[in-house]
C-alpha cells in the first residue's frame, strides 16, 4: 500500500472505532543508515497524510507496537548498524 492511501487508511480504521490517538510511524529505508521515521496519529494521519521522506521503502505501523520514547530509547542505546 502505497502513502497516497494512508488518509483513507486511517479514516476507514477511525470509523471502525480505533482511537484516533493511536500511534502512526512511517519507517523508511529500515536497517540503513539513511532510516528515517515520521511519527503521527491517526487523525493528523487521516487528514493530511503522512509524506515520505526518502525515494526508499517504506513500512507503515499502526499502533502502540512503536511507541516514540521506546524508538528513541532503543536506538539511542544500540543504534542500528548497516550489513
């Protein structure tokens, strides 16, 4: 699924009653050195979109499976090495 889709993505799941609070992390060129992320919520996420920083591939988490302080702890202690 492709950004473009990500306000009718989070609109579909609020009307399915998920909390429009919850988390939203765009992962970019994940296990590189250029890895971005773009954290949002859902309802920032429904209307405008979330935009993609990098030409690379992108993974899209929905939820508090990645919640800030967690990413900002984990990487600040074992940054992630390239291959």
């Amino acid at each position: 699924m492709g950004t473009k889709q990500v306000k009718a993505l989070a609109e579909k799941l609020i009307s399915k009653g998920l909390d429009q609070n919850t988390p939203v992390f765009l992962c970019e060129n994940v296990g590189s050195k250029e890895m971005v992320y773009t954290d949002s919520i859902l309802a920032k996420a429904k209307s405008e979109g979330i935009t993609k920083q990098t030409k690379g591939p992108g993974i899209l988490f929905i939820g508090e499976v990645l919640d800030k302080t967690l990413i900002s702890k984990r990487l600040s202690q074992n940054p992630i090495q390239s291959l």
